[in-house]
C-alpha cells in the first residue's frame, strides 16, 4: 500500500490525481525487473534482483524537441551521465534510465542506439544520454551485468502513462533504503499560482541512509522499529554474529546508498529556476531522516514539459535566433520549492511501503516496512498527518 492508502500525509500539499510523476501530461514510465535465481553469489549466474526505469518526457522525439532543464548534486558518491550538458545548455535531449550502478554503460548505450536508429542512416548527430544508478549488490549479482540492451528497449516499449511500478520494480528492484526494502517510489503535488494550476512530481530510486535516522512527521520510526524488532540486511552469518555478541548494537553496510530523484513540471521555468526545483530534493530526503552520507550518491534532475518547441542547438537548427519562453515569476516561486520536497519525500515513503521482502544472494534478506505498524507508531504520536 501507498502513503495515503494509509491515511499518512507527508507535508501540506495535495497530490494529484494518480500522486505520481504521469500526473504531468505526457510523462510516460516504463520498467523491466529481473529476478532470477536463490542462493550464494556466483558473479555472471546471479542470485538476480535488478532491473531498469525508463522516464520518458514527452511523446515527441526528446533530442529534436529538447526541454528546459536543471540539476543538483547533494552528494556526489554515484552517477548520472550527462549532466554536464545539462548544466551547461540548460536543456534535457535524452529519456532519462534508471538502473544499477555496474549496468550504467549498457544502458547508455542501449539509448544511444535508439536515437540511430530513430533518426535513420546518413544523419550527422551527437547523444549524451542521461543515465542514473544505484548500488543493488547485497541482493543482486550486480557484478554480472545482468542487464541488456533488449531490457532498455522493453522497457521503452512498456513507457506508458498511469500508474507507475513501485517497490521491487524496474531500477529499483534491488535496492535498501533506511535499512528497510527499497526500490521505485513516485509522488506529485498540483500548486495553484495565481489562478493557475501546475503539478510538480517526482519519481526516486532509493537506496540510501540507514535505519537509525528514519522518521516520518518527525516521529523517530527507525529507533522505534531497530534491528531488534525488523532484522537488518545482512547475510545470516552476520545476523548470527551480531545476536551473539553482547551489548553490540547491529549496524548494517547498506545504510551509506545512493538516490537518484527525477523531478517533472508543467510550470513554465528557466533551467536556473529548474535547478532550484531539483535543489530542494535534497529537503525531502531531509524530510525523513537523511543527511548524505559520504558514501551516498544523491544527484536530482529536474524538467519541465512548458516551453517545448526549443529547436535543437545544432548546425543544422533552422530555429531563430531569438527565442522567447516563458516562466513563473519569483514572488510565486516558493510553492514550487515546497512541492518539489514533499513530492520527492513521499515518493521515497511510497517506495518503501511498496515494496515486499526480498531474500537475495547469500541469503541476505531485505525486510518491507510494514504498513500497519507504521501507522500504528505514528497514531501513538498522533502524527498520521503533519498538519497544524
């Protein structure tokens, strides 16, 4: 079940229809998740728990009809390729690919591959794709390299409006967050700014931070549900070693991860406004306990689908030579901010409650937070919701 399934509100704002990034018009996911095989770790044989997301932006062809774009890097312990380009020419010209971190090449690649064979043969262009990844290898075979370019291609086939696969699904089927299963999570909130409505959405792969910090409405769930009440994710010698040692408190090595968070918009606004949006990530993260840890990779992108039909910047662009665009003024910025935080804070509650236990390789297990007993915790502080 979601966040609000359960009656828990992350923050003031309201969500939009489907509370996910395809509540931006045209927005389109698609994912391909590959589990596969139990037992010890035979790196090219698995055990496999990975998989890839796809985030298509538009039905058009994104690198002949770019869009207004900014990034963020929190903390930069992990990849998004191409975000030079995008901060600096302000534009998005890619799809963008989730994935995990040893497959980041063959998926770059696979999108590279699209654009050939999209444009045809005989046409002089360049591709800087924009692939995100995180770290799945206590569940995954991730040293396999399990994914391929035919699972990219599925899963630009599958992109699709509506619902978006969450928990175990695409990129994020592998991965830890908070100590607790991870994975795919998706969010949005629709703002109205003088008289006009907008939705901001985002769509995270969260695999970051540690147990011990974990709150919800400021209330401390991670210390509530320690490694005593929810096992950590570590292989059951481990788990043993650490039962059998008195007075030791249990700290697992997954909690130092990594998140990618794609921001969505249909607001009309500047890349330099856009990086802001993607900036303000970093307090949804805040939001429920992370800090960035040295280990983590925590890098946000941020689009907008307003102001399209911007002429590619090539030789070849017939566009004028003066553009005009249009953006949402300062003074009515702020509810912008505020939505991209809670956006990207629910979508990472959404993930987790989501996603289902996961046993991995080695035997290493990877335990749902639970539902009801979230909410129970939070009932006892009365704090399902955050409003005043």
């Amino acid at each position: 079940m979601r966040a609000r399934d359960l009656g828990i509100e992350i923050g003031l704002g309201t969500p939009g229809p489907l509370n996910a990034i395809t509540d931006v018009a045209g927005v389109r996911v698609g994912a391909v998740t590959l589990v596969e095989g139990d037992g010890p770790l035979a790196v090219g044989k698995g055990p496999v728990r990975t998989g890839v997301t796809v985030i298509v932006p538009h039905e058009g062809e994104i690198s002949e009809e770019p869009l207004f774009a900014g990034c963020h890097t929190l903390n930069g312990n992990g990849e998004l390729t191409g975000l030079e380009w995008v901060r600096e020419s302000g534009l998005l010209m890619s799809p963008v690919a989730l994935t995990n971190t040893h497959s980041v090449g063959v998926v770059r690649d696979a999108l590279v591959r699209r654009e050939v064979e999209a444009r045809g043969p005989g046409k002089l262009y360049w591709s800087v794709p924009h692939v995100g990844e995180t770290w799945d290898g206590y569940l995954n075979d991730v040293g396999g390299q399990h994914v391929r370019a035919e699972h990219v291609a599925e899963a630009l086939a599958r992109a699709a409006g509506g619902p978006v696969p969450e928990g175990n699904a695409g990129g994020g089927t592998g991965m830890i967050c908070h100590d607790f299963k991870g994975g795919t999570g998706t969010a949005s909130r629709v703002v109205e700014l003088a008289g006009e409505r907008f939705t901001v959405a985002a769509l995270v792969q969260a695999n970051h931070s540690s147990r011990a910090v974990f709150s919800v409405n400021g209330v401390p769930v991670g210390q509530i549900l320690d490694d005593a009440a929810v096992p950590l994710p570590v292989a059951p010698e481990e788990a043993a070693g650490i039962a059998g040692a008195a007075g030791r408190k249990a700290t697992s090595p997954s909690g130092p991860g990594s998140i990618i968070v794609v921001i969505a918009t249909d607001a009309p606004l500047l890349p330099v406004q856009l990086r802001r949006v993607a900036q303000r990530a970093g307090m949804g993260l805040a939001y429920l306990g992370a800090y960035g840890d040295h280990f983590s990779g925590d890098i946000f992108l941020a689009f907008s689908i307003a102001n399209r039909g911007i002429p590619r910047q090539d030789y070849e662009a017939a566009g004028p030579v003066r553009l005009r665009a249009e953006w949402v003024s300062l003074p009515h910025f702020d509810a912008l901010l505020q939505a991209s935080a809670e956006a990207t804070a629910e979508a990472i509650l959404n993930a987790m409650l989501q996603a289902e236990t996961m046993v991995g390789r080695d035997g290493v297990t990877a335990h749902a937070l639970d539902g009801p007993r979230l909410v129970e915790i939070l009932d006892r502080y009365g704090r399902r919701t955050f409003r005043p």
